[in-house]
C-alpha cells in the first residue's frame, strides 16, 4: 500500500479538496480540529460502526450510542436523541451498563429518575422561580424557597405569590379549590374537621372534646381549656358530640357551657337527658363546676 506522512515541523499543512475518508482509527495529537459550518451538519455519523461510549481513557469524546447521535463527556456523560427526546445516562466504571436519569421530550416535559434539589436561600436567585409578570403585570412573581430563618438552624419554607393584594394562593383537592389566601384573607372552601385528635381528647362527630370532672369557675375553666388550644364547649357543640342518643355521654347535667348570656351569667347544662330543655341561663360565672373543652379548628 502507498502512506501520506507529513514531519513534525509545525508550519506544515495537508490540504483536501474533496471528501476525506478514514478506514481506520484517524488520531490528531496536540492540535485543533476546526469544522467550517457551510448547509449540513458538522458532524455527523452513519448507522455503521456505531459504539459506546469509552471508559477505558480519559478525554472529551464524540461517539455514537444505540445507532444514534451523541456526546460522551469524560466517560461519564452522554445524550442522544431518541423518539424525540434527549436522554441523560450515567455509566458504569466498564462503560457497558447505562441507567437513564433524566430526559426531555419535545413537548418540553423534564423527567428526572431522582430527586430535584434547587438551590437553598431567601432571594430570587435561589429555589423555585416561575416567570416574572406572565399575566402583563409588574413586580408579579411566584416562588417556591427554603432557608435559614435567622442564625441558628431554624428553617423555613415559603410558597409565595407577591406584588397585588388580589393575587390568590390555593389549595386545590380532588377537583376544586380547598384553600384560597387572596387580599389578606383565608377563605376555607370546604369544612374544617380533625382526622384525629391529640393525646386526652376524644373525635365525636368531627369535634375533639375533653371532659373535666373537677369544679372550676367559668373563667378558669375558660383558661384551662384554652391551654390545650381550645374553649369550653357552646351549646351547638354539645349538640354534636350528643348525637342521636337519649342522654349526652358527655355532658353532665350542671356542666358549664361556653355560651354566655350576658357579663356575669354564662348557660349551662340544666337537663343532660332532655335537649328540649338542655341550656341553663342563670348560673353565676364565679360558681364552680365540671365542664367539658372542644379545641379550635385550626
């Protein structure tokens, strides 16, 4: 066979006027290749000879994987375009095993096989940030952050939407809206209930009780209640927890109730047995006497 061979000295040059094709491995050591752009594409490659690829050298490289056009970045990174996706592996150590961890479709929908972790900090550089004054706005944004709330490890979590006051934030469940904060309000779009109570307190018909059997006056009793995070129970809730049976389980009858009619006399249980004549209207608030405590929905 016939060889072209060029010296060492740098200021020689072989020049090719048309295609140039290499049957075998082509290596250029200690220099550049620069690919004019002219109508095609730079680099391309056939279906034939398509590999992997190499873990075995080190080095930036372009190969081809699965038949298809891709990149492979020091043996550890690669894409390729399939069913119009780009695909992001990672390799083995042999570079024969390849698990996918993220790809991008071309609707542009961003899959990724493992956790996302945005950047950590209170500022708009930093978390989730959507798109400034999408609606045509100004200053509107929307946030999702997490940071360190002052110099201890204290944390905090902020879903944010800021700028007008009539910019809604809402929870939304099974079809509708749940939650919504809008003009500095909270609108509850559903009923409130307990799934559970905490520890002492009994669920009866979508209310927390507790029964106290020692007398305190109503105030203190007020107090005690309010400890928990809750309040003597009112009339209507003592209806509730009653529920269909002849008698209330829970109130007794000379129970106080959180209902007051006027500043010194509070209602309480007259009849425990008859709800026709359940409330009691004159009993002083400095009398003492059981009482059973519903906590606040919060």
């Amino acid at each position: 066979g016939s060889a072209l061979g060029i010296n060492t000295n740098s200021s020689q040059a072989v020049t090719v006027g048309g295609a140039l094709t290499a049957n075998s491995t082509a290596s250029i050591k200690g220099g550049t290749v620069t690919l004019d752009h002219a109508t095609s594409n730079v680099v391309s490659w056939g279906t034939a000879g398509s590999n992997t690829p190499s873990s075995s050298s080190t080095g930036w490289k372009a190969k081809t994987y699965g038949n298809q056009s891709g990149i492979g970045i020091s043996s550890s990174a690669q894409w390729y375009a399939s069913n119009g996706s780009h695909v992001w592996y990672s390799t083995s150590d042999s570079g024969t095993t390849f698990t996918q961890r993220m790809s991008l479709d071309n609707a542009g929908l961003l899959t990724a096989t493992g956790a996302i972790q945005p950047s950590v900090g209170n500022s708009t550089s930093y978390g989730i940030q959507f798109a400034q004054n999408y609606g045509g706005g100004s200053g509107d944004s929307a946030f999702l952050r997490y940071y360190v709330d002052d110099s201890t490890e204290n944390m905090r979590l902020i879903l944010g939407i800021d700028n007008d006051t009539d910019d809604d934030l809402v929870l939304y469940q099974g079809g509708s809206n749940r939650i919504q904060l809008a003009s500095g309000e909270i609108y509850m779009l559903t009923k409130v209930g307990y799934g559970s109570c905490p520890s002492n307190y009994t669920l009866s018909n979508n209310l927390c009780y507790r029964r106290y059997s020692s007398g305190k006056t109503w105030m203190e009793a007020q107090s005690t209640c309010h400890s928990d995070g809750g309040h003597v129970c009112t009339m209507a809730e003592a209806y509730i927890i009653w529920g269909s049976s002849s008698c209330s389980a829970v109130h007794s009858t000379g129970d106080w109730l959180g209902d007051i009619v006027t500043d010194d006399y509070p209602l309480g249980v007259s009849n425990n047995c008859s709800k026709s004549n359940f409330e009691y209207d004159e009993w002083n608030k400095t009398d003492t006497r059981s009482y059973v405590c519903c906590l606040n929905i919060r």
